[in-house]
C-alpha cells in the first residue's frame, strides 16, 4: 500500500476542527432531532384585519404579553383599534386579539393613515388581575409621532417581500403590571 498523501490527512483534520466547531456553536438542542427549534418557529395565529384592494401599505405586528418577571400571559385579551390606509376609523380595523400559550399574539392590518397628529394603533389590555394597559403603537419614520397626544411607543417597520407582495413587519410586546 502507498503511502498517505500528507494533503489529504490535513483536509480531514481540517474537516474534524470545523464539525467540532459547528457541535460547539449548536450546542445539544441543534444536534438533536427532535429539538424545540421547530417549536419556537411556531408563530401565534394571525388575526388579519387586511383585505385584498385595502389602500395602503400591508404590515403585520406580533409581540408577546409578560408580567414584570418576563412570564408569559396566555389568554390575555388586547383590544386593537386604528385607521384605514386614509386615515378614516372603520369596524374593518378593530378587533380583539388573544394570546396564544406562550403569550404570544400576531396581527395584519394596513399601515394607518393620519387621522390626527401621528400614524398609529391604539392597544388596550383589561383583565382581571393586572393593571389597566393603553398605549398607541407608534411608527419611527413618522415625522408626526411627538404631536400624539403626548403617549405611545414607536416602532421600526422593515420592510419584505413574501409571495411576491411587499408588507411591512413590526413588532412591539407588552408588559402587564399585577393589580
């Protein structure tokens, strides 16, 4: 037998270090195969207030709802309300929304359209045992956002493309103080 080319023994350790690499940055979950990956790429059920022929730009926004520690609250209710893509308030953008086991929730709607001072999403949470939560969901690239009656957090928006179709992606959580 020939001896081994000496090229060939240093691509293997090469190969080796970089498997090694690889199983050290996964760690243990990422080399099992049935890890919880899949599990945390689930997503909380969409409730789309869009209709095809909406005016305006499509967005979705998805957040969690945590007590202070940053557990999750399922079953917490929040009520969303907003303007169309022409600023008019319409039955089609409210609703109200429900987290999912992880506290988790997820909307599509239309980028609102100024209806007084800034674009934005009103979000109300009352339930029993926390605190009253009302805020406005706010957006950064809004020259008008400081004229919002003097509340809300603003957001990013970034931009993708899916199918084809360009929405606008957000998201803003929520945390609930007990009574």
């Amino acid at each position: 037998m020939p001896p081994a080319d000496p090229r060939f023994s240093w691509a293997r350790a090469g190969i080796a270090l970089l498997i090694a690499a690889l199983a050290t940055a996964v760690g243990p979950a990422g080399a099992q195969s049935d890890s919880t990956a899949a599990d945390t790429s689930k997503k909380a059920k969409l409730v789309d207030f869009w209709r095809p022929g909406d005016v305006g730009q499509r967005m979705n926004i998805r957040g969690r709802v945590t007590s202070l520690d940053g557990t999750p609250l399922p079953g917490i209710q929040i009520s969303i309300r907003q303007a169309d893509g022409d600023g008019d308030y319409t039955s089609q953008y409210r609703g109200v929304l429900t987290t999912d086991d992880k506290g988790r929730y997820q909307f599509g709607s239309v980028v609102p359209g100024n209806y007084t001072g800034a674009r934005h999403v009103h979000v109300t949470v009352y339930q029993d045992g926390w605190e009253y939560f009302d805020t406005s969901i706010l957006f950064k690239d809004d020259p008008n956002q400081e004229f919002h009656y003097g509340y809300g957090t603003p957001i990013f928006l970034e931009e993708s493309t899916v199918n084809g179709e360009t929405i606008m992606f957000g998201r803003f959580d929520i945390v609930l103080t007990p009574e």
